[in-house]
C-alpha cells in the first residue's frame, strides 16, 4: 500500500508543470513591438535553426482570437513534430496567449505581453506555462532534453529581439528570464 501510495506522488510530481519567464526591455514604441509580434511569420525569425521550425498553416496571417497555426518542427534534426496552436485572450495592443493543441507538451500555454515602459520603449514579456507527457521519464527528458533547449530556444530569441529593436546599449541589459518548477 505504501509503495502505491509512493508511486502516485512520483508520478503526480512529474506531471507538475513548469513556468518560465522572460522580460526585455526594447528601443520601440509598443504598437511596433506588438505589429511584430502578431505577423505569424515572424515567429520564425524568433525560432532558433536547430528546431527547423516551418509554418505549415495559418488561418490568418496575423495573430486574433481564435486563429490557429501549425507548424512542423524538427529538434536537432531528429524527429519531426507538429505543434498545432490556438491564439486566446487576445487584448489588442497589449496581449495574447497561444495554447498548443497537439505537440510535443502534454500542456504548453504561451502569453505574449508588451507594456509601455515610461515612453522611453517598451518591455516585451513571455509568460510560458508547461508540462511534459512522458510520465516517469519526464525529470530526465526536462533535465537532459528540455530545459537547455527552452533555454537556449528563449535566448536566441532574446538576443534577436536585441539585433532587431536595440540600437542603445543602455538597453541591451534589461533582461530577465527565469525557469521554474511550480510547487
């Protein structure tokens, strides 16, 4: 009875999902960042090449309530993947969150925020709420697999931001990015 009663907090402990975090502070103005956040296919100059990210559909071509995506993806060129998403609490101007609908998560919620920052640019914020789906193999699959992978996937899109909307060094800096367990 105890060692059931183990293997169900094993297991409900690698189901718990996980949250990462990232703020930017950019030389733009709010409406420039949000414009280029809702092209659909500029999700593809923020996708690192090791994913061999491709838009495979779009509803429309610029992010709304209700649109869906699907893309392939290929990580390290070993197995391709398609990640089908659906944009909800879309607030023009301000933000929007993609849910993945079929992919590679058990549960990938994306929120995409950019904020005035005091009119001297803008900060542009992604909030990404996630669980894996391979139940016992999924604290090795985040520690071997996933985690560097977000990570390094977030950094380049960090640093793509920085080429394309940084001109001030002062800005280049204001950066925050943090990957959690959520207990």
């Amino acid at each position: 009875m105890i060692f059931i009663l183990f293997n169900i907090f094993a297991i409900s402990l690698n189901n718990m999902p996980y949250e990462l975090h990232v703020k930017q502070l950019i030389h733009c103005t709010p409406t420039k960042a949000w414009d280029f956040l809702c092209d659909v296919d500029n999700l593809a100059i923020l996708t690192p090449s090791f994913l061999h990210f491709q838009t495979q559909y779009k509803s429309h071509d610029k992010v709304k309530n209700g649109v869906v995506f699907v893309h392939k993806i290929k990580p390290f060129s070993i197995i391709g993947l398609t990640w089908t998403s659906y944009i909800t609490q879309f607030k023009q101007g301000h933000s929007f969150s993609d849910i993945q609908l079929d992919g590679p998560y058990k549960t990938w919620i994306h929120q995409h925020i950019v904020e005035d920052h005091q009119g001297e640019g803008c900060f542009v914020t992604d909030k990404v709420l996630f669980s894996l789906k391979f139940g016992p193999l999924n604290p090795l699959l985040y520690a071997l697999v996933v985690k560097p992978s977000i990570l390094k996937a977030f950094e380049f899109r960090r640093q793509k931001i920085e080429r394309l909307f940084n001109t001030e060094s002062a800005f280049q800096k204001n950066y925050v990015l943090n990957l959690k367990k959520i207990k």
